[in-house]
C-alpha cells in the first residue's frame, strides 16, 4: 500500500473487514502490513476520519473476539486430528 495515505489505508482496511468479516490478522496479511497498524488504523485513526465506518468495523472486530476462543479450539481439534490420523498411517 506504498503511496497511499494512511487516512485512504486506514478506510480500505475498515472496508476490507467488515466485507470479509477477517480478522486484524487477516487484514494485516492481506495488506501486508503489522497486526499493530491494522488495530491503530481501525481503532484509533479511523474514528477521527469516519466515524460511521468506525462503528462499522468495531462491530466486526468485536464479535471476532467473541468467536476467537471457537476458532483456537476449532485449529486445536484439527491439529490433534491430523496427528492422529499420521498416527494411524504409520
């Protein structure tokens, strides 16, 4: 996102996740930059720039931390499942 303001990153990064629904993680992958600069984007800039898509994007970032405990336990599950099953092969 070289060349781009951080007003006009701080919006496409709002834009993006509450369009996927993704994670701060997500987002900082896709746009390839720090999990640090996604949240101060989202959290802090973007309240002084739009304040509707502030809220927008708060809303999608709390219910991914409400669901955040269901996809750890969920990676968890398929982990151990995957080694099972390379246990079994051998």
């Amino acid at each position: 996102m070289r060349g781009v303001s951080i007003e006009e990153r701080a919006v496409a990064l709002a834009q993006y996740i509450i369009d996927s629904k993704d994670t701060v993680r997500g987002a900082a992958k896709k746009f390839g930059i720090s999990k640090s600069t996604v949240h101060k984007d989202v959290s802090e800039r973007l309240i002084h720039i739009n304040q509707v898509l502030a809220t927008d994007v708060r809303k999608v970032l709390d219910e991914n931390k409400a669901e955040r405990h269901i996809r750890g336990g969920m990676a968890t599950k398929l982990k151990y499942e995957k080694e099972h099953e390379s246990n079994i092969k051998k």
